[in-house]
C-alpha cells in the first residue's frame, strides 16, 4: 500500500451558525459543533482509506469559546496517523470575526475512525508519513493516544503499552 500524507485527506467545511442551531445564549450548541466535527473526520477518513469508514470513538474534544449566532465556522479535519485499519483524525475548529476576517480557534478534536468492507469487516489501510511539524507532532503523539484509549477500554494491559510506559519510565 502507498503511504499518504495528511494533506490528502484534508478536509476543510465552512458554514454559517443559523438561529435555529443554538441554545438561550445564542451560541451554537455543542451537538451540533461535534455533528459538524463528525462529517469532516468521516471526509477525510474516506479520503485516506477510499473505503468505507465508521467513527470508532470520540477520543478528545475540547470547547475552548463560544460560538455565537452568525459567526462563520471552519471545521478542518486530517488524517494524523493509521494503524492497521483505523485512522486518528484531528480536528481543528476556527470562527472569522465579521469585521477583520481574523481567525480564532474554538475547538478541536481527536476521532478514530475504522475502514470496513461492504459487511462491516476492518481492512488494511496505507500508513501516513506526516510533513509539517505539527503534523509530525500529532503522529507521533497518537500512538500514545491509542494506548490510553486500549487501556481505559479494557483491551490493553497497562504493562505493554511501551509508548505510554516510556513517557515516565527509561
């Protein structure tokens, strides 16, 4: 399989937060935020994989402002790493300020998502070799991730996640 870049699984969704999309506040609600968060991972999951994709977990999300009615809003999702059949996609969440166009980012996220054949059964995917530093960051960073996820799962005995044992541990 070729490897891939996480520049070819970019995917980038701008859209315009509607009255009927927000809480008393008038700011976006969250479900409708990880919804929008959800559509990007599974793009661009497709994108690396060309095959069908489920969202296996929601592994981080972080709300860090609000998002008031009318603000524009750019969801930006890309593959960081693939293991043998899943993919972690991160996530990035920007509003533009309607004066100066500025952008601020308000949230991001971390999703795994699993390639599956017509009934449902995982495949193999091409691995990622990332490029930028921060993706080289966040690759480097999901094996660790996917640990901790095994291991609060139930499905990894904290004693062979070498990557996580290595951060405290020489």
């Amino acid at each position: 399989m070729v490897a891939k870049t996480p520049k070819e699984s970019l995917t980038v969704l701008t859209d315009l937060v509607l009255p009927g999309e927000t809480n008393y506040l008038d700011n976006l609600f969250g479900g409708e935020l990880l919804a929008r968060m959800d559509r990007a991972c599974s793009i661009a999951a497709r994108r690396h994989s060309r095959r069908i994709v489920v969202t296996a977990s929601v592994n981080h999300v972080s709300f860090t402002k609000s998002v008031p009615v009318g603000s524009v809003v750019t969801v930006e999702a890309k593959v960081s790493r693939a293991f043998r059949s899943s993919m972690e996609i991160y996530v990035d969440v920007w509003i533009e300020d309607r004066q100066s166009g500025e952008r601020t980012q308000v949230n991001e996220g971390i999703y795994t998502f699993v390639a599956v054949d017509e009934t449902g059964k995982p495949v193999p995917i091409a691995p990622v070799i990332p490029e930028t530093d921060l993706e080289k960051t966040r690759f480097e960073g999901a094996l660790r991730r996917k640990q901790l996820s095994l291991i609060l799962a139930g499905k990894l005995a904290p004693k062979d996640a070498t990557e996580l044992k290595a951060l405290f541990f020489d």
